[in-house]
C-alpha cells in the first residue's frame, strides 16, 4: 500500500512539475508499465468549489464542470502518460460530470466501473 500510495504522489508531481528530468522520472513510469499499480487523479480544473444548490448528477447542466483550461489539462494528461508508453488503462471514475470528462479525455480507454459516490 505504501509503495502504490508513493508511485500516485509522485506521478502527481511529475505531471505538474516541468522540472523534472527524464532520469528522475524513469522509476516511475517503468514502475507504472509494469502493472500491477494505480494512479489515482482528482478531475481537471473545474473553477468554483462544490457544486451549486439543487444539482443533479443525472445532469451536468446543473453541476461544476471541467473549463476549458480543465479539459485541455485533461488531454495534456493523458497524452503525457501514451509519451511514456501507458497507451491503454482500465479507468474508473465517479459520476460527477467533471470526473467522467477528465477520465474519457486521458483517452487511455473506456470509462467504467462508476465508483457509487453520495451525492450529499
């Protein structure tokens, strides 16, 4: 537990981090190719906090949802992790409409297997 707790901080961080070098980041992403490990990640920029009174899940008219800037983020993700030879996952997510869009935009497979979240 602690070792996969490890490689999700530390692959948040190289995501966020263009200071990292290709020597840093190595151990990481051949740990990540290997299997066998999990990336956890919270959605893309979605600005504002919560989301607004009376919102539903079944519709994302009615909830905070991923910006522009947040869905190109989500893309970038992605895109960063196919660069490093992870080109297919098994994802889950929740059902919040920014969740679902940040994990269909990583493009790194289907999105299934909501996880069963409470909405209050």
């Amino acid at each position: 537990m602690v070792k996969a707790l490890a490689i999700v901080i530390a692959v948040a961080i190289l995501i966020e981090n263009s200071n990292s070098t290709q020597a840093d980041e190595a151990p990481l992403w051949n740990a990540l190719r290997s299997g066998g490990h999990v990336v956890l990640l919270r959605h893309a920029l979605a600005p504002g906090t919560g989301d607004p009174a009376a919102f539903a899940l079944s519709s994302c008219a009615t909830q905070r949802n991923l910006s522009a800037q947040g869905r190109a983020q989500a893309e970038a993700i992605g895109k960063r992790f196919r660069d490093k030879g992870i080109t297919v996952a098994e994802i889950y997510s929740s059902q919040w409409c920014r969740c679902r869009d940040t994990a269909q935009s990583l493009k790194l497979g289907p999105v299934s297997g909501h996880c069963q979240t409470k909405s209050a």
